[in-house]
C-alpha cells in the first residue's frame, strides 16, 4: 500500500486487526517502521512511522470515526487498561480535494515499547475515498516530533502507492 524502499520495517495485517477487533472494517492495514531508531527515545525517528488502511466502506472516514478509531487502536496495541494507558485522540479536518480528505491531530499513547510512559504523537491523514467500489485508503503518518522539525520532511514525502479508485 505504501511506496517505500525495503530499507523500511513492515507488518501488513488483516482487519479486523486481531488486538483491536472494536475496529469494524474488513480490508488490509500495512504499518511501516524507519529504517532505524523507532523505539530508541533519543533517536530522532522515535515513534515516527507510517501505516495505511485499505478498507470496504460505503461512506467517507470523517474526524470523530477517524479520532475513535485511533484510540482503539492505540488502546489495543498498548493494551490500556486504566487511566494512565488509555488513549485520546483529536483529529481535525484541514482540507478536502475532490474525494480526499486531510486531517491533522494528536494522540495521547502510553507506550509500552520503550518508555513506558505517556508521549503524545502528532499525526497527519489522508483519507482517499472511492465511491464507486465503497473503498478508502487511508494514510497514517506519526511522529512526537512537532511538525516543523526535520523527521516530518521524510513523512510527509511518503506516498500511497495507489488510491482506491486507480
């Protein structure tokens, strides 16, 4: 689903994702990981990944399906189970360009890989939706980094390699 080199880790699963099974989707989820650092909390790519859904759905994603989704995903990847590993998400919608739609967020994880601790991710989606054979694509893109620092020029270059209706 996404277009990078093999330099990059990846898991590619199907839905409903087996740790989030609230998620009601049928499709594909594809996660990719930097080529180094992702759970080094001093490297410059920690917690900075991508991840695309390919779904079956007969409308278009909107912010609070997208925000609600997030956290059930992050609170079965984490596996919350109280106050401190619970997550929050807040998306936007920034844009809308023919049938895609960008969002922008945050959301509050705990992370049970490296620090153990909360981080909070910033986030920026595209939603491509294809009315025509009730499909979206979804493209993730995470990092704790703000915006403006380097990490974010490698993702915001990342790009499907095509969207539902091509």
């Amino acid at each position: 689903l996404i277009d990078l080199d093999d330099s990059w880790g990846e898991e590619i699963f199907p839905f409903p994702i087996s740790f989030a099974s609230d998620i009601h989707y049928s499709g594909l989820a594809e996660v990719r990981f930097p080529p180094e650092g992702w759970r080094d909390p001093k490297h410059p790519n920690f917690w900075s990944y991508t991840y695309a859904w390919d779904i079956h759905t007969d409308k278009k994603i909107d912010s609070k399906e997208l925000s609600d989704n997030l956290v059930k995903y992050f609170n079965g990847l984490n596996g919350a189970k109280d106050d401190i590993t619970k997550t929050h998400a807040s998306i936007i919608k920034t844009n809308q360009e023919n049938s895609t739609s960008f969002f922008t967020g945050t959301v509050e994880i705990y992370d049970r890989f490296a620090t153990h601790q909360r981080i909070t991710l910033n986030v920026l989606i595209e939603s491509y939706y294809c009315p025509k054979k009730h499909r979206a694509t979804i493209l993730f893109k995470f990092s704790p980094k703000e915006l403006s620092h380097t990490t974010w020029k490698t993702l915001k270059a990342i790009r499907l390699k095509k969207t539902p209706c091509k």
